[in-house]
C-alpha cells in the first residue's frame, strides 16, 4: 500500500476483525447488539447522553475512566467470511508493508471483480484514545472522550468494479497500448495476450467512449475518517420511584482526515472528496489549478476538514425497571478546505493506471482521484457537508440482578451522507448475570446492510466495579459458519472506577 493509515494500523496491530457502528465504542454494548438504554458513562457520548443522568451502578463509584477500546471490522451483504477475511489480510499487510503481498494476477484480478460484483461493503473502526466522566445524584453527569472512527462503504455497479479491479486491462477498453523501448503499438484487447506484451501495456482506450455517469450508474462509496472531541452532560429533570425523566445534551469538536462521497444513479452522479495529503495521491496538473490545494504532511495525517455535531436525547425511567429513550446525535457539519475536489461527468475514453495490486477495496481511491484515472476533476475552494446524523429509540426491562434484555431501532438522517448508515437497523438483546463479577451478553440484529448477525459477549467486572475488561463478536455466526458475512470482535481492556 502507497500509504499509511495510522488509525487502522494502530488497531490492526493486535490482529482483531470487527464490525461497529450502531453502538458506538462500547464494547459492553457490542455483544448484546443494543444501546440506547444500557449505556453508562463516558460510553454515553454519541448514544444516549441522557443516561449520564443514573449514575454508575456502583455504589460509591462516581468517576469512570478508560482508554485502549475498540473495534474494527468488516461486514458484507454478499462476500463470505473466507473472501472478508482475505480483505482483512491484505488491509493488515498493506499497513504494515511486511509478508505476503498476496498480489494478484490479471486473471486474479478479473475474479476478484467478479466477486466484489454488487457487493456491498462496510469497513469500520473506531478507537477511544481516552473517556472520563463524573456522575452523582445531585449534579448529573458529565463525560468526556477522545474517539477516533474509520469508515467506509461501497457497492460498484459491474462496469466500475472491472475498470477498479484491472484498470487499463479491463474489457471496458477495446484497445491496449503497447511500448516497447521507442516502438508504440496499438493492439485489440482479448484474452490472449502473452504476459510479456501485457507488461508493457501503457494505457487501454475505447473507440466508441460511454459517460462516467453511465459507466457508474448503480455504484455509490461513502468514505469518512474523523476524529471526535466529545463532551455531553445528562441529568434528572423530575420525577419520583414510579416515574422520572432523564434529559441530556452532548458536542463534539470533528478533525476529519478525509472524505470521499460519490452516489451514481438514474438521477446522475454526485461527487465530491477533500483527502489528507498523507494518502499520497497524485492528482496530477489539476492540483496546480485548485485553490484548496494542500500538500504538507507529517507524522500525523493532516486534517483537510473542520466541524460540530450536536446530540439531544430524553429518557424515561417507569417503576425503576424499565427505561425508553430517544436520541439524535450528530446533527451538524464538516466545513472541507484543503484538497476539495468535485467531478466533471466527461467520456471515458481511456485509463493508464493499473488495476488493484490486491484485494483491498479501499485503494480503490486511486482508481478515481489520481491522474490517469476514472474522474475527471475540477478544483474548489471549499464544500460543507452534513454529518452523518442519527435517530435512535430503545428500551429496557432490568430484572434486578439477574438479567436486563432491551430492543433498538437506530435510523439515518440522511443516508447519502459519508460515514452514515444506509437504512435503520433493528436489534434486540441483553445480558445475564449469574454473580457478581461477569455479565454475559447476546442478541441479534438486522436491517442496513446486514442480513442476520447474533453478537455475544463477556465483560469481567472486578473488585465491586473497579475494574473492567471484556470482549465481545458482533455475530457469533462467523465462527461457525463458512458462508457468514462478517467476522467480528470489540474488546477494552483500560476501565476504571474509584
């Protein structure tokens, strides 16, 4: 891989797939599938901040801290968990530039579009650099976290998938530019092309050229990398032991490294991109003309993007055992000023950049932005985006000690917005208690992209709420089932009351 993503790399050390989105970065809250009304702490933020509002759980614990949480996974509606988990290898390998490369030929190449053909993809991560809150029954509760969240989905219509896959050598093109030393030869594109000549293939072009809207009719990828600054606050507003109602409100402070949103339908193509200089893309003559255009890099990946998100929920607690809430998180935007770029729908009549070197879908990004490629861009100064902003409704019935079960509905504001879910997704579960010291978790969600996933889990709790470790699958069926469509884990490690 030409470049380093920082966030994934760090994740990706401890060799874990995942999957995550709808409940955010809690572990606890990844093996039963649901949120809105479990959810304590810092864990909270982005969820439900009104639940800040009971306290911890624990007698004499006021103060939660944790650091080291995450998840990271991939999630398909059409690949298996075979295919996911070569994804995943490669994703690893290209991080760390070390062991096998699993580079695929040209025939490997035509395979894989043929396999990545309508599949719909989502990769995401998050990671918590650190949380902190303070509850009590007076005050409320207040919370804090610094969260980092990678994001990707793709779904390519079969036109897009052959030229991403094996770029000039697709089928697309009917002619195949060759160069051998100081001799160009133009040859018909076919299956019979010895190795040697296809070495020194330059370029592929097309007599009779189709529109980029027409050749990515049915694809759309929505790609977003963030970091979130978040703080929110939760507390009781009335009430007694039969009825009570908790209210709260959360902010973040959004860096994002980059962004990539295109949508092609029967409605036309909708694009645009602003992508941190550490992705090392070559965009050719173009940058010189585009006044957002910025090139320092460093360590860190430089932000291209700036933003808010605010979140607003309520929630009513009846007879002390059962909970219903009803959150909007995100609602706000990202104002994009370095390396903004938007598309010009032109003919596509020829493509001089390579296919995928391996199964890693999100190099895609090369086939589109850099010189050679499919788009044909144009520069501008800046683009404002909506957050990918959510609604979500839950409830919960605690039985004591025992058991708590709950179900959760979590739907989009805007589906097309990048790093947003596609469609509401649905889940029922919880967690049962057989002592003190362990809550054992499951559940099972659809809706979105998924099909059918049962997440599980376990979370120690030692030392009467001190201190907390555990990990969980977003679906179990992945460990046993070859054709399952995602391969799932979430684990902390660092939580701490006092």
């Amino acid at each position: 891989m030409k470049r380093l993503y920082s966030f994934v790399a760090l994740i990706s050390f401890f060799s874990f797939n995942s999957y995550s989105q709808t409940q955010g970065i809690a572990y606890t809250a990844v093996g039963k599938g649901v949120a809105t009304t479990f959810l304590t702490d810092y864990h909270c933020l982005g969820v439900n901040t009104s639940c800040l509002g009971f306290g911890t759980g624990y007698e004499g614990k006021r103060f939660t801290t944790g650091m080291t949480e995450f998840s990271l996974g991939i999630y398909s509606d059409a690949l298996n968990k075979e295919k996911l988990s070569k994804l995943y290898k490669t994703i690893r390998t290209d991080v760390f530039g070390s062991g096998s490369t699993d580079n695929i030929d040209w025939q490997a190449q035509a395979d894989a579009a043929g396999d990545y053909l309508d599949a719909g993809i989502m990769i995401d991560a998050q990671y918590n650099w650190l949380g902190f809150s303070f509850q009590s029954e007076r005050f409320g509760g207040v919370a804090f976290n610094v969260q980092e969240h990678y994001n990707w989905y793709s779904k390519l219509s079969k036109e897009t998938t052959d030229l991403v896959f094996r770029g000039k050598f697709s089928d697309y093109f009917d002619e195949l530019t060759v160069v051998f030393g100081s001799d160009t030869t133009i040859i018909p594109n076919g299956d019979n092309i010895s190795a040697d000549t296809l070495n020194a293939v330059v370029a592929g072009t097309i007599g009779v050229p189709l529109s980029l809207s027409d050749i990515t009719n049915g694809s759309e990828i929505h790609f977003a990398w963030n970091r979130y600054y978040n703080l929110g606050y939760g507390r009781k507003l009335f009430g007694d032991s039969t009825f009570s109602i908790y209210a709260g409100i959360g902010g973040r402070f959004i860096q994002s490294t980059a962004m990539f949103n295109m949508t092609s339908d029967e409605d036309g193509l909708r694009f645009y991109s602003s992508v941190s200089p550490s992705f090392n893309i070559d965009y050719g003559a173009i940058a010189n003309t585009n006044p957002s255009n910025y090139t320092k890099s460093g360590g860190i990946p430089a932000s291209v993007g700036n933003g808010y998100g605010l979140d607003f929920s309520v929630t009513a607690q009846i007879a002390k055992f059962f909970k219903i809430g009803l959150a909007v998180n995100n609602v706000g935007s990202v104002t994009y000023k370095r390396n903004v770029y938007r598309v010009k729908d032109s003919l596509v009549g020829s493509m001089r950049l390579d296919g995928l070197a391996n199964y890693n879908i999100t190099n895609s990004l090369d086939q589109f932005l850099e010189e050679g490629g499919l788009l044909t861009l144009e520069g501008q100064e800046s683009i404002k985006i909506n957050n990918a902003a959510n609604i979500r409704l839950g409830c919960s019935i605690d039985f004591g000690r025992i058991a708590t079960i709950g179900i959760d509905v979590v739907a989009p504001f805007n589906r097309e917005n990048p790093g947003g879910i596609n469609n509401a997704v649905y889940s029922i579960g919880g967690e049962v208690r057989p002592a003190k010291w362990i809550q054992i978790s499951a559940g099972y969600y659809g809706g979105g992209i998924y099909k059918h996933n049962i997440p599980v889990g376990v979370n120690f709790v030692l030392g009467k709420g001190t201190y907390e470790v555990g990990i969980a699958s977003r679906d179990a069926l992945s460990f046993f089932l070859k054709d399952a469509n995602s391969v799932s884990t979430a684990f902390g490690v660092a939580r701490f009351r006092f």
